[in-house]
C-alpha cells in the first residue's frame, strides 16, 4: 500500500509539475509577442483589431501576450506572402506566429511541415465546445491532430432584390417557395426572362436574368453531396474521385442551360454587383455577403431604391439538406512551446462566445462554439454590448441559427492537388457558359430566336463534350 501511494504520489506531482511548467511559458513582465496575418479588410479588420486592442490590455497584460495584427489584403495575397516566407524569398518577411488559412493552403504548410499541432494545447473539454464539423475540418495531419483552429465561418444564403421581386411575382404568380429548390430556380428565372421580354414588344430577346451565383465549385461539391456522391472522396491522405455522368449532368442542366439562355447571369466581379445594376434579381453566395448587398438599383436612366429579402440557399430537388462549411480558421506556425502556447491562448480567447459573436455581428461570419450559434445568444451579445448591427448581417445569421438543426454543414477534405482541382469546378463549366451566352446573345441581335440561338448548345452532344472535357481537366489538375 505504500508503494502504491508513493507511485501515485509521484504521478500526482509529475501532473502538477507539468501543468504549472505550461503556466511558467508565460511571464507577464516579458510579453511574448504575437503576429497575425490575415485577410480581414474595412469593418472587419476595424473589428477584429479592436478585439486584439481588448485582448492585450486585459488576458494579454495579465498573462504576458502582446498580439500585432496585419491585414495581408485579399486571401490570394496572403497566400503568397505564405508561401513566399516559408521559401525563404529574398525580402520576404518572416512566418508569423498566426495566421488565416483555408484548409487547402493549410494542408500545403503542413506537409512542408511548418504548422504547430494544437492538439498539443487543448483538452478534450476545450475541443468538445466546438462545432465537431469545424474541428473536423482542421484535422488535416496524417495523424488526425488539429492543425486549424476554426475562428469564423461561412455558408451560403440566397438574398433577393424583394422591390423589384414583387412585381414580377404578382404578374406571374411565382412564389418564393418555388425558390427553396434549384429545379423551382430555373423555372422561376425563364418565367422572368419571358416576362421581362414581354414589356419591350419592340425589342423581342431581350429578357433579363433572375438569378445568380458566387463559388461555381460550391455548386458541384454541394450539389453533388445533396445528391448523394463525394465528388472528393478522402480517406487516410487518399482522394477518390467521383463523376458520375447522371448526376453531373443534373448540375449542367441547372446551371449552365439557364446560364447560355439568359435566366442566369454573372456580369460583375461578384453577384452582389449584378443587383446593384439591375441585372439580377437574386443571388446565392456568402453569408459575409450581405454587407454588399444594395440599398438601391442604379440604372442608366436612373436608380432607385429597393428592400431585401434573406432565404436558405436553394437545394436540388429530393437532395438531402447539405449547405456548404466555409471559411478560413487561424493556424499556428511551428516555432517553440511558449509561443504555440500563447497562440493558442489568444485563438481560445478570440473565440469565446461573446468575443466570437461581436465580430460576427460586424463581419458576418459564424461563431464557431456550440453555445454561441443560435439566435438568442446572438441577440444577448447585442443587448449586453449595445452593438449596432446590420439589418442584412443579423437576418443572415439569424437565417442560418434558424436553420442549423435541419442542415448538415460539408466541406470536403483536404488533399495534394486539392487547392488545382477546385479551380477546375470553379471556372470550368462556367467560363464556357459565359463564352456561349455571348455567342447565342449575339445570335439573338442578328434576329434569331431563343430557341434557334440556344438550341445547339443545349443539346445531349453539347454535355457529352462538356463532360469529356471537364473530367479530363479534373484529372489534369488532380494529377499535377
């Protein structure tokens, strides 16, 4: 019995010691020094380096964690400043001690082996107060360690221009329900083309678009998962790749038919830009879009004002409830304990449900703790904080906590070559689709009809070349 007391005596020691060990890193008379980098611009950045401000003048000053955030510009250039210091480029500067990654860029780092494991740093408790799919998704080490800590993230909505929707509604009897599913999309978008052709007799071909959308690929990885397929399929470090003919001609059909005919449309750098010029009504994209979301139409001959409406994005007809898991978490680079430890220290800080929801009310992303993501929570945070927030911000997320226990949130795993065959979902499909809506539209001017203009283009051939071509591309990108 002695010896027994004595063995787990020492064990309760070695316990202590170590855990106090962890403690020591830290000095509040000698700060450790933290930088961030990330991609957070405007608001965004205001709110996230008032956050930062908080931090270092409370639990940094006491626990002795000074954090500088640096804002790199757009996700591209952040990639590159990345890459360029973990390749030791003349003039780069040095790998911060933290920064924003999606998980294919994180997934690069670490297999050049520059990323700390954070599993090292948080308890079994600290990791079950998170989203399990959000943690999933930092799970990007060959030994299922975390290696992103999630800090913010994003689905999709679909916001509609409700002014100018409303009259069109009311002359065709379409209904918003016919919108929660990508088949009623499409019916919707070519009874507003027709109609919309209609009110200038004179001009015959001349109908408008209804509809757009931001993230093609998000199109194919979740359309595909509503259907039933993992188009990435990843399991231990391996991709299977999944294209069945079926159901990707489903998602041509939908998306790149109305696209060449004129119900879709894409015009601007993002589709928030085509309601702000009248040339789309409504749109699927980011939750974070709704910041950019009009407050007026502008048109050649004028502008005016116009309301919104906020709905869950649309889904394929009979398809499971899949919605697409986005956004970009922090990662820490490999350095020493004390300041992974103090990394990780700021990121559980950032995180907390509060802190995490005050700059949600500002950026537009979720929370990333399970306790923060409902709708009474968020309204909690507002009340005892006395935040002014967006109407459009609080009615997306409100949108989405609404809707949380009937989606199940995906994103594929990362794997080599990743980062490639998502460019090829992006712009593979919808680049043909912009280049043949240019060749039927100027098809149109010359007095075809619609039919006559688009009908080559549409046809069983026209997929089966698209299909041939795009597999190839997929396997081109995959293959390196």
């Amino acid at each position: 019995m002695k010896r027994l007391y004595a063995v787990g005596l020492a064990i309760i020691l070695v316990v202590s010691l170590q855990g106090c060990g962890k403690k020591s890193l830290l000095d509040p008379k000698d700060p450790v020094s933290l930088t961030v980098w990330h991609y957070y611009n405007g608001s965004q950045q205001a709110a996230f380096d008032a956050l930062v401000e908080e931090f270092n003048e409370t639990v940094g000053q006491e626990k002795g964690i000074y954090v500088q955030g640096y804002s790199q510009g757009s996700v591209p250039d952040l990639e590159s400043a990345v890459r360029d210091a973990i390749d030791g480029k003349v003039g780069a500067d040095s790998m911060p001690d933290i920064f924003s990654s999606y998980a294919d860029t994180a997934y690069e780092v670490e297999q050049a082996g520059a990323l700390a494991n954070l599993s090292d740093y948080l308890s079994e408790e600290e990791l079950a107060q998170y989203v399990d799919s959000y943690l999933e998704e930092g799970r990007i080490a060959a030994d299922g360690t975390l290696r992103i800590f999630p800090t913010a993230k994003s689905t999709e909505i679909m916001m509609i221009n409700k002014t100018d929707w409303e009259p069109f509604a009311a002359a065709t009897g379409i209904t918003l329900e016919s919108m929660e599913t990508i088949e009623g999309v499409v019916a919707a978008a070519q009874a507003y083309y027709e109609w919309t052709d209609g009110l200038t007799l004179e001009t015959p071909g001349d109908g408008k678009a209804l509809y757009g959308r931001d993230a093609v690929a998000n199109y194919f990885i979740i359309g595909m998962q509503q259907m039933g397929v993992e188009i990435f399929q990843v399991e231990n470090g391996e991709m299977t790749l999944h294209v069945p003919k079926e159901e990707l001609h489903r998602l041509w059909e939908n998306y790149y038919v109305p696209m060449v005919k004129g119900y879709f449309g894409a015009y601007g750098s993002f589709r928030s830009d085509d309601v702000k010029t009248g040339d789309i009504l409504a749109y699927t994209g980011s939750i974070s879009s709704a910041m950019y979301f009009p407050d007026q139409v502008e048109l050649d001959n004028g502008s005016h004002a116009i309301d919104y409406m906020v709905m869950a994005a649309p889904i394929f007809q009979g398809g499971k409830n899949y919605a697409v898991q986005q956004g970009a978490g922090m990662v820490v680079s490999k350095s020493d304990e004390k300041h992974e430890y103090a990394a990780v220290e700021f990121l559980k800080w950032f995180t907390q449900a509060e802190n995490n929801l005050r700059f949600g009310c500002v950026s537009g992303y979720l929370p990333v703790r399970k306790e923060a993501n409902s709708s009474e929570k968020l309204d909690q945070v507002i009340a005892k904080q006395e935040l002014l927030v967006a109407p459009k911000t609080y009615d997306c997320l409100t949108t989405i906590f609404d809707e949380m226990s009937d989606i199940t949130l995906y994103t594929n795993k990362s794997f080599k070559n990743g980062s490639a065959a998502r460019k090829v979902l992006e712009y593979h499909l919808a680049d043909k689709a912009s280049e043949d809506r240019a060749a039927v539209a100027a098809l149109l001017e010359q007095g075809e009809s619609l039919e006559e203009a688009a009908g080559p283009y549409v046809t069983e051939e026209a997929f089966e070349a698209w299909y041939d071509s795009f597999c190839e591309a997929l396997h081109a990108a995959i293959d390196g």
